[in-house]
C-alpha cells in the first residue's frame, strides 16, 4: 500500500511540474486569476474536483 500511494505522489508531482516547466508565464498569470476569485468559487472547483477524484478511484477500481 506505501508503495502504491508513493508511486501515485511521485506521478502527481511529475505531472504537475509540467506546466510551470513548459510555460511558467502563463502559469504565473493563471494563479493571478485564481488570487482574485472569491472563497466560494474555489471551494466550489474543489469540491467538483474532489467528487471528480473519488468517482474516478471508484471507477478505475
């Protein structure tokens, strides 16, 4: 099980890296868009990415 949770962070952060290693400006410019939206609509996009998340574990197991 560590294995499995190691490996999936370790591909996280590959993943991840991708964009700022690609195209750090348009990265810097999207996190400022992200800075002026309210409390509300981020809690909204987390909690769509989290269901997201846990109906792709359910699906892929």
């Amino acid at each position: 099980m560590w294995h499995d949770l190691l490996v999936a962070m370790a591909l996280l952060m590959v993943i991840e890296g991708i964009w700022p290693f690609l195209s750090p400006a348009s990265l810097r410019r999207a996190l400022h868009q992200l800075i002026a939206q309210e409390d509300r609509a981020l809690r909204i996009a987390g909690l769509v990415s989290m269901l997201f998340g846990v109906i792709l574990l359910y699906w892929v197991n």
